[in-house]
C-alpha cells in the first residue's frame, strides 16, 4: 500500500486534526513501517515534527488512528539531538516493494537467504529520501540495507549476525526490533556506488 493512503488517513482523523489546531507549525518528518511476513502482521507509525515542542509526535494507522499519548526527542541512536527534515506527501516508493527489492539486491550479490519480517523507517537524509531498513533473515539473520525512493537502488548493503544486534543492543543504544527513539539518520558515507544499477 502506498504511503499517501497512510497518510490520507492520518490527516483526516480526528486525533490528527485536533493536534494540528494546537500545532500548526508541526510536520511531516518519518514513516516507520513493520511487515511481518511470516505472522503476516503489519504495524505503520507516521511521525510528524513540533517545531514548537522540540518533539515527535506519532500516529498508529490500523482500523482506527491513534496518537501516542507522549512525544519523543528527536535524536539518533547515538542520542545525537537534531531536528528532522520536512518529508513531502509524494513518495515513490511502496513499503510492500521493500522485500522484492532487498531480495533482488540479496540474489545479486549471491545472498539466498529468506526474509521474514522488515522494519522500514523512512525519512530525509542529505536531500533525499531514504528507506532505512532492516530485514530479519531465516537462521537468525539480519539485512540493513538503504534504499533511494526516487530510483528504488539499493545504496548500501549489510548482513549481519542477530547476535551483533544484540552486542550493539548491549552497547546502550536502542533495540532495532522497534520503533526507533527519533529519526534514524542512515550513513549515506557507506555508499556503495558498485552496485547502483543503470536505468533502474
């Protein structure tokens, strides 16, 4: 489903229009998207920015839209405060085309493993958005990867063990299995020109 049906929905439910009253001034700064393949459960979170609070405030979309009773500070995961860039209505990309696309980008580069579940957070950085995503693999696997919305080219490519999750867990910064703390700024620097495709 398309990022503009979530957030149709979003601003024309009443908790978001009694929110905007009070904070004209707020906007649209992430999505954060969980796709479980497996349980074939589906969670989607639109976050807007208050200018005026210095917070994020976030919407739950499923059969009704619910605001999360607190805000939360805007800052990495390294704790680093800044504030997010204003994300437009118009995305290309679909949360559903995550998987074939991580999957396709997986069988390039000779990966075979099975993705069963996707945290997808999506936001501005350095001028583009971005889909920061992280994919749980068959065996206790994990995939982050970012991917470029306006081309759909898979910018930067990672696997890892489920127990580096956990060691970076234990480092003290956020768990990865939820909703990060505030935007998650992808570092764009690990690029990784060789596998853009032409065209794509």
């Amino acid at each position: 489903m398309k990022a503009a049906v979530y957030l149709k929905k979003v601003k024309e439910s009443k908790e978001f229009k009694e929110f905007i009253k009070e904070d004209p001034k707020a906007f649209l700064c992430s999505l954060f998207f969980t796709r479980d393949l497996v349980e074939k459960h589906d969670d989607t979170q639109v976050d807007f920015y208050s200018p005026k609070a210095k917070m994020i405030i976030s919407f739950k979309v499923g059969k009704e839209v619910k605001r999360a009773p607190l805000g939360k500070k805007a800052e990495t995961l390294t704790h680093k405060k800044f504030v997010p860039k204003l994300l437009k209505d118009v995305i290309k990309m679909d949360v559903d085309e995550m998987e074939p696309t991580l999957a396709d980008e997986m069988h390039n580069r000779g990966m075979t493993y099975t993705i069963e579940k996707i945290l997808a957070f999506v936001n501005v950085t350095d001028g583009e958005v971005i889909w920061n995503c992280t994919a749980f693999l068959k065996g206790l696997g994990l995939l982050q990867a970012h991917v470029e919305d306006k081309s759909g080219t898979v910018l930067f490519m990672d696997k890892k063990s489920f127990f580096d999750l956990l060691r970076f867990t234990k480092g003290g910064a956020s768990s990865g299995t939820g909703p990060p703390a505030g935007p998650v700024k992808p570092d764009l620097s690990k690029k990784e020109d060789s596998v853009k495709k032409e065209g794509k």
